[in-house]
C-alpha cells in the first residue's frame, strides 16, 4: 500500500513542473490522485441532432469543422466560432475570450461540445460550455470525466495520467469490505469503483462506482472518528456521585419550574454522569429553549461529587453572561464561579489558573481562553461546550483533553439529523429539548423592503414610547471584514441617534470594544436605561435580555438563515409579543426564500433542515467541521441511506483490523487540522 502515497512527481509524463501544477490542486500522491474524482462528465454518446436544436435548451452536438473565426468585440472580448456541421445540419459554435482556440481548433476535425442553444432557426448558434477535439486516445469511449484543472493542465492531459495509473495502481489499493458485506448491501470492489467513478463504462456502473465510494468516505471518516476516540479513551473516567445536597439545594431555588423536556434531558445527563463511561453528549434545543439552566444543573452535580466544571462560550458576550446568570443561580450556596477569557487582566488571569490549579474555584466560565495550554485543573469533571458548531473540533476535543477524561456536554440550537449528527460527531449521544418554556408567544416575523425601512424605525420608536419596549438593530454583514461590520454598525448608530431616534437612549456595541466596555453597554441595556441597542453580529449567539422585544435585521439578505434564526432567537424570551424585522431586498431567488421562509416559521429545525439543503452539508458548518470538506464523493444531505449503511457497517467492522489505514485515512482527511478562529 505504500506506494500509493509516493510523490507523484517520480511517475512516468510528470517531472517536477507538472507535480507543481497538481500540487496547487491539493494533489501530491498517488492516493489524492485517485481521489481527485471528475466534477462532471461529458457524454458524447447520445449527441443532439442539430436539425432539432431549440432556442434556450441545453444541447450536446458531434460535428465536422467547416469553418472558423476568431475576432473581438467592441468591448475587447475575443470571440472565436466554429461552423459544425453533422449529418442533419450546421451549427455555429461560439467560445468567448479563449484566444487560444485559434491553435486548437481547425477545419476538417471532428470535434463535440455542449452548451446552451440561442438565436432563431436557421441562425442558431451555440455557447459552448464544455468541448472536446476527438482523437485517437479518445475516441471510443463515450463518457469522459471533467476534472477541475488548473492553469497548464488540460483535460487531456489529466485524463491521460487517470488512464495510467487506474490499472497499475488500483489493483493494490486496500480493500477493506469483505466479500459478505459487499453482498449484503450490494456494493462493487473498491477497483472497479475507481475506474468507473473516472471512465464510467455506462450508466449504472456509474452509480455503482458512486455508492461504493461514497460509502468508502463516510466509513473513512467513521473509522477515522473512532480511532480518534479509541485513543483518548480511558480505561475509566470520572464518576460522578454526589457527597453533598447541593443539587437538592439548586433544584430548590430554581428561579422558574423547568419544562418537562428539560428535567428529561436533565435526567439523561445525569444518568451518564454516574456511570464510568464517558459521557459524550450533544444537547440539541431550539433558541430560548432553556439550555442553560439544564448546563448549570450538570455542573452542580459535577462540583457536589467534589469536581471542577468549565463551560466554554465562542464569543465574550456570551461567556460574561452565562458568568452573570451561573454566579446568580449559584448565588446561594457554597461554590465559586469565576469567568476567563481573552480580555482577562493578566494579573487577575494568572490568580485564576493559580486557583483553577489548586481547585479553590468550582465552575470557570470562559471562552477558548480555555483551552490555552497553560491552564490546568485540579479535578475537571465536566466540560460544557455552548455553541458548539461555532467552535472547530480540535477545540472541543482540547476542552475534553483537560483533566482526567471529563464528562462532556456540547450544546447547540443548530440542530441536525440524527444520522447526520452521528456521522458527523462519532459515538455520541443525542438529547433534544423539543419544548419551549411555558407563556412564549411566538414572535412575530415580516420582512420589509429596504424602501419600507423608515416604517421599522417608526415603529420602533411608537413601542418604545407607549410600552416601554427595546429594540435591537443588528447591521449588515459585510463579508469577511470585521473592520467593515463595524464601520457599517458605526454609521447606523450616528444616524440613528442624531435623527429618528434623537430623544432615545441608543447604545453601540461591537467586538472591538474592551470587555470592560461591552459589559457596561450590555449592562445598561439589560436595565433598560438603553433602548436601542445598535450592534455588529457579537449578540447573534446565545444572549438573553428578556426586555427586549424587538429585532431588526439590516441587509437581512446577506444572512444565513441558521443566523437569522439565532439573532430572533435574542427577542421573543418573555411573555410579551415580540417582533422580528428582516430588512432587506435581496438580489438572488435563494436569498429571498430565505426571508419567505423566516416569515413562515419560527421552528429552528425546520429551518435547520433548509439551511442544510440550500447550502450543503459543507457549507452548514463551513471548513470548521474537520474531515467533511474532505467528503469529495459523499453528500450529507443527500446521502442518507449511506449514512445509515456506514452506521450499521461501523458496529460490524473490528476496528483493530484498521490499524494499518491509519496512514490511509490520516491522507484522506489531512488537509483538514483547521482551528475555527473566532
Ligand atoms: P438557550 O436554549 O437559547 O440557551 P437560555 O438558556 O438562554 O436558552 O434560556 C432562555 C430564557 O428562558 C432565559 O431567560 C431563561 O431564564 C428562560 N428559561 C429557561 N427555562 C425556563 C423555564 N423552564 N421556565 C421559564 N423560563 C425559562
Ligand atoms: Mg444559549
């Protein structure tokens, strides 16, 4: 198996410049180039008569050149056409800005392309989008796969190299399904999976090629998940038994009854606290479910069996709240809470780990401030990760490395599938609050054209004065620049404060503020002192000011609907009507759906469920999730039913038959040891 992972460099037709080519591709072995699978194919075995092509359709002729020209349009754009001729008629093929065409298109070629159809019978012409010259090599065979290149590599070229080494290497590639399993759920050989995933001999077998090896992947990264996980398995792990009455206590002095769903979940997480097995548990509810408070009773149980628990949040907003409402609920008995993240005093940060170490604090609250490496517990026997889908695995899994094999707890209001979750996560266990807290009224959600926006700051300022309301008006998203968030943000505010909102008390808040500064605004608004509350993206997760009723999003159309989920999530958490403002015109079909379908419900699973659809499974958690932007075969939302057969399949496969893949799965999925930041 070693020579897969030779460099390909050292293989016949490519020397060091082209290696350099493939390498810009993600390409360095054998191994990545048998995973280097064709984004598309061209089937030149069912062509288009070009006597029946239509206006608007999309079309694939086989034809002789009888012609070409190359110009440039008025505007500079290079337009090179082709007359294509076959046995029902002609067509002119049109390719723009290729110059380079010139040199390898020529009259008397037989040549195939595909594109869309324009023009008027008798003056048709179409765009190419694809196109092949037929030669020797190629001529016999009816599908080729389309690869994505990149510059001095051609399809050719590519497809050359696949010819070679499919059958000098495939006939030594592991094959780790035995012939049963391969029976019983009617999969081809690995082999034969590779070759017809690249040269596809029909129909079928392409579907055969594509089940196998999108099972290969998701089995890859199951194993890879549990091999992980077999490593940082402990013979034992903590135990938690209670020695003092402290969670008594706290149930006692609840600030509210919980709701029937939360004292199940709480009770499950019990449960696994008392065993010696690990608890690896994901806590899926809605925004405003109440998650928290059940976290809060998972740490009770943790420091009255005489343990420490941390709980890390992804923004510093958050991790100071849930310091605020953990000290209040702790408030009463004998356990210190502190709270460490990045703006920590260094001095009044070093007493913590001093404190963290000797086990005088109980619960520390923070954000990745956690997982620095420095920082050391005395006994951690419970790890709460809030938010999780905000973090990377590696920071989880860092969370989870302190102490002595913690209990681990990850709570999130992005819900997922079961048999996603499972895929996604490995061995863990799935708890669902699917209730909300009694007296919610759901809130209200309209989305407004920008033209209408003046409408929302009316109304705003009419709740404000005859109900005492507060409003939060959270700004545009600009893409990838936080530097731009905030001057967008800076912008409202001044408007908004010097205009309509000239006799209220408007507060700004972003993430370049000092800790000190966030606090007291989050403060003042929390008291109500402040009633408009401008801000960048910082409040999307997790904030709880119950006041407040009223959401406005600005430029909603640049938002993911997971995100306007979460930031409606802030309004609707008392009794009183709440109302949600997606202000916005979207320019793509996409992005008005989205709003369409933020109208309509106010359930975060189904509209889970969309965001997964609309974006893809790798989008959902973006290049955070580590392994799955590796998934080159597999689709997570589509792909279903193989998730299920690798579920199954992982229960029957002895993993320590695998050890040998070790290196073969590290390939896989290498490229993904990313950190999310944050
Ligand atoms: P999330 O699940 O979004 O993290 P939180 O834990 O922030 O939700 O809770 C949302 C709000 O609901 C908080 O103000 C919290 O105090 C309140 N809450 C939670 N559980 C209950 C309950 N059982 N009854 C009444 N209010 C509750
Ligand atoms: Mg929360």
């Amino acid at each position: 198996m070693e020579h897969l992972f030779q460099d390909i460099q050292y293989l016949k037709g490519i020397g060091p410049k082209r290696s350099q080519q493939f390498k810009r591709l993600g390409v360095e072995n054998i191994f990545d180039l048998l995973w280097h699978v064709p984004r598309a194919y061209f089937n030149r075995g069912n062509p288009d008569k070009i006597r029946s092509l239509i206006h608007g359709e999309f079309a694939a002729v086989r034809g002789v050149v009888k012609g070409t020209h190359a110009s440039r349009s008025r505007r500079g754009m290079n337009i090179f056409k082709a007359i294509l001729q076959d046995d029902s008629g002609a067509v002119t093929a049109v390719w723009f800005n290729q110059p380079f065409l010139a040199g390898i298109i020529s009259s008397g070629q037989e040549i195939f392309v595909s594109g869309k159809v324009k023009g008027s019978p008798g003056a048709l012409e179409l765009n190419v989008s694809e196109y092949e010259v037929l030669d020797e090599t190629s001529q016999h065979i009816d599908v080729l796969p389309i690869y994505i290149l990149t510059e001095g590599l051609s399809q050719k070229a590519l497809r050359a190299i696949m010819m070679n080494i499919l059958p000098e290497y495939l006939p030594s590639y592991p094959e780790i399904l035995s012939k049963d399993i391969k029976e019983e759920y009617d999969l081809c050989d690995i082999a034969f999976a590779f070759y017809n995933l690249h040269f596809p001999q029909d129909g079928k077998a392409y579907l055969r090629a594509r089940k196998r090896l999108a099972l290969e992947e998701l089995l890859l990264f199951q194993i890879s998940l549990r091999l992980e996980q077999a490593k940082s398995k402990p013979q034992s792990c903590v135990v938690h038994l209670e020695k003092t009455n402290l969670v008594q206590e706290m149930w006692k002095k609840l600030p509210f009854e919980l709701t029937a769903a939360q004292a199940r979940v709480v009770d499950e997480i019990y449960q696994d606290m008392e065993t010696p097995c690990r608890m690896n548990r994901l806590l899926q509810g809605d925004v405003g479910s109440g998650k928290t408070i059940v976290a809060a009773l998972a740490m009770a149980k943790a420091v009255s069996s005489g343990f420490q628990a941390a709980m890390m949040a992804p923004t510093e907003i958050l991790a100071e709240q849930h310091y605020m409402s953990i000290s209040r609920l702790f408030a009463h008995c004998d356990v210190v809470v502190a709270r460490l993240t990045g703006s920590t005093p260094p001095g009044e940060r070093r007493m913590i780990l001093e404190a963290l170490a000797s086990g005088q604090i109980d619960i520390v609250v923070g954000t990745q401030a956690l997982i620095q490496e420095e920082l050391g517990f005395w006994r951690l026997g419970l790890a709460v990760i809030d938010e999780q889908h905000r973090f990377g695995v590696k920071q989880r899994a860092l969370l989870g490395l302190k102490g002595d094999m913690p209990d681990l707890l990850v709570m999130t209001a992005t819900p997922i599938p079961r048999t996603l979750a499972l895929t996604v996560y490995g061995d863990l266990l799935v708890s669902i609050i699917d209730e909300m807290p009694p007296g919610r009224k759901a809130v209200k959600t309209k989305f407004i054209r920008n033209s209408d926006g003046e409408k929302v700051y009316d109304f705003i300022r009419t709740q404000i004065h005859d109900h005492g309301a507060q409003a939060y008006i959270v700004c545009p998203l600009v893409e990838e620049s936080e530097k731009q968030d905030l001057i967008a943000a800076v912008t409202l505010y001044d408007e908004l404060r010097n205009n309509i909102f000239s006799d209220i008390q408007v507060g700004l808040i972003h993430g370049r503020l000092k800790q000190a500064e966030k606090e007291l605004i989050m403060e003042r608004f929390k008291r109500g002192e402040v009633k408009v509350l401008v801000s960048t993206t910082v409040i999307e997760v997790g904030v709880d000011v119950p006041e407040a009723t009223i959401m406005a999003v600005v430029h909603a159309e640049r938002f993911g609907l997971s995100q306007l989920h979460q930031l409606r999530g802030r309004v609707g958490r008392g009794k009183k009507q709440s109302y949600c403002f997606l202000i916005g015109d979207p320019h793509t079909e996409d992005g008005y759906k989205r709003l369409k379908i933020m109208e309509k419900t106010n359930d975060g699973f189904i509209l889970a469920q969309h965001d997964l659809i609309i974006r893809g499974a790798g989008e959902f958690w973006g290049v955070k999730q580590h392994g799955l932007n590796q998934l080159k075969v597999a689709n997570l939302v589509k792909d279903q039913k193989l998730m299920e057969i690798s579920q199954c399949l992982i229960k029957k496969l002895n993993l320590s038959d695998y050890d040998y893949l070790e290196r073969y799965i590290n390939e896989k999925f290498k490229k993904n040891q990313h950190i999310a930041g944050n």
